[in-house]
C-alpha cells in the first residue's frame, strides 16, 4: 500500500545496501589475496607471517561450516 515513489525508494535503498555489502566483502578479499600473493616486507616476505598459528582447516572451520548449512537448513 506503498505510493510508487515510495516503492522505488525502498528498491533503490536496497539495491545500495547489496551493492556496498558486495564492495565491503569484494575488499577483505582483496586485501587477503593481495597479502598472500605478495606478502610485505614488514612480515618477512613469507606468507603466512612467522608469529601466524595456522589452524588446521579440519577442525574447527570444518565444523562452523556444518553448523552453518545445517542451521541453514534448519530455518528454512
């Protein structure tokens, strides 16, 4: 029961906060790649940095993923 301008202004608004979380996470990516593929020489030109703990990718992010889809899943 919105007026057309109104309706426009929400779908315009919307479109806007998609687009900025888009560029948001477009930049931590960014950010996480370039810092990989050329580290800097402040961390010793090695990536990971040596004072870095590297978790293992089979714990614990394994299991938030699966928390995640299944809690998906369990909304839905």
């Amino acid at each position: 029961m919105h007026t057309r301008a109104v309706r426009i202004g929400l779908r315009d608004g919307f479109l806007l906060f998609l687009v900025s979380e888009i560029m948001l996470f477009f930049g931590f990516f960014w950010a996480f790649f370039h810092s990989s593929i050329c580290p800097a020489i402040e961390l010793g030109s090695k990536w990971p940095p040596f004072a870095l703990d590297v978790i293992f990718a089979g714990y614990y992010p394994l299991y938030n993923t699966i928390l995640l889809i299944v809690s998906g899943f369990a909304v839905t």
